[in-house]
C-alpha cells in the first residue's frame, strides 16, 4: 500500500512520544452466511470509540471490508472489476491467466493479485484500531500478537429460513447458497495459509441464533481488555 509520507512521519511522531509503536491491534471478524457481521463490527466501532485507553493507538477505531478491494486496485493499478472475482470467490485457470496475459495492457496474474490483496490486509492490520471483516483476514493477520479472531455461525435451518426470507427463495434453495458462499470463503482462508493447516482456527466462536448483536460485541470487548488490547 502505497503512504502519504507526511501522515506517516506524523503517526510515527505521535507513537514515539505514547510509546506505542507497535502493530494492532486487530479484530478480524469470519461469518457463516447469513451472520450479521457488518451490524458486530458497527456495534463494536462504536462501543470502542467511547473508550478511553492508552494502551490503543490515538486513531479512531473503523471497519473495513470492500475498501480492500478498491486499495488493493489501486496499488495493482487495475480498475476494481478487474479483481472483484478473488471476493466473489471464483478461481482463474491457467489459460485464464495466458488469454488476460495477452489482452489486457496491465496484466496482472492471479497470483500477484492475491498477494497484493494480503499485503494491503497486513498493512491496514498493522495500522492498529481496525476491523476487517472476511477477506481470509485470520490466515493474514494470524501471527499478529495484538490480535483478535473471531468466527460468527449459526445453525443452518436457521440461516436458511433468513435468508429465504431476504432473498425470496425456499428454504432447500437457501441451505444450497449458503452451503456454497460459506464452502467459498474457506477456500479463500485455505488460499492465503494453506490447505489443510489449523494454524487459522478462530479464537472464538458465536452463536448468531442464541446470542444478540450486542452480546457479541460486548463479550469481544470483555476479550479485548482482559488481553490488555484497549
């Protein structure tokens, strides 16, 4: 991610007089579909905003999800439909990668796409006071030490009957979207720390059936501070 150095030499000023030049801290926040991950991290941003702690950056707490996509377009110098597949979860073949090669005048493959992605996740985490909402979050930021990983589920004929509602379909239509989306965003997980590894387990889980909105947040919080995050 490209930095307006005169913000940066700033922000580091400003740590090296709170002694605070440190990495996070970081919530990432995974959903099942049909989880309300956006309301969680609303709630949180402005539950932490009204704390008052030295132990956080002098920076107001936020929550980001398709800004990622736009950084990571600009850095790639790509039009932000280019890339938009990596968050709709679909995969480039190979010969994907030889036709673009050959038709687009800024080639980017695959690969240098999703690592752009990463690195643009790494640096917004490493800013600190920040939410990132998907976007294999917990496999990029995992080895952050000021780090929170949280997944929201719920049980599926519980998904399924919302989300049949929301979207006019029927309830075995539903279970076969969110058995889908939900199969997807492991697999972008999977992309960014390996098939197969556990080292992306989640620190905590939710249930978005039994436990509210602000449940969840709160009991984020009370995790936060018992970790000496804020």
């Amino acid at each position: 991610m490209k930095i307006d150095l005169s913000k940066y030499l700033t922000q580091r000023y400003i740590d090296s007089l709170s002694g605070q030049d440190f990495e996070g801290p970081v919530i990432t926040i995974a959903r099942e579909f049909g989880c309300p991950g956006k309301k969680v991290a609303s709630r949180l941003v402005r539950r932490l905003n009204e704390i008052k702690s030295p132990r956080t950056k002098p920076i107001p707490w936020r929550w980001i999800n398709k800004e990622i996509l736009f950084e990571s377009a600009r850095e790639l110098n790509l039009d932000p439909a280019e890339i938009q597949y990596v968050f709709k979860y679909e995969k480039k073949t190979f010969f994907d990668d030889i036709l673009s090669s050959h038709s687009r005048k800024y080639y980017k493959s695959d690969r240098k796409i999703r690592s752009t992605i990463a690195k643009v996740i790494r640096n917004i985490a490493s800013e600190g006071n920040v939410i990132i909402i998907g976007r294999g979050g917990v496999a990029i930021t995992r080895e952050m030490e000021r780090s929170l990983h949280i997944m929201l589920e719920a049980p599926l004929n519980w998904k399924a009957m919302r989300t049949a509602q929301k979207y006019c379909m029927t309830e075995k239509e539903a279970e076969k979207y969110i058995t889908d989306i939900d199969k997807k965003r492991k697999e972008l997980r999977d992309y960014f720390h390996g098939k197969g590894t556990d080292y992306t387990r989640f620190d905590v889980r939710y249930n978005c059936m039994t436990l509210s909105v602000e449940n969840i947040a709160d009991s984020i919080i009370s995790l936060m501070q018992s970790r000496n995050f804020v």
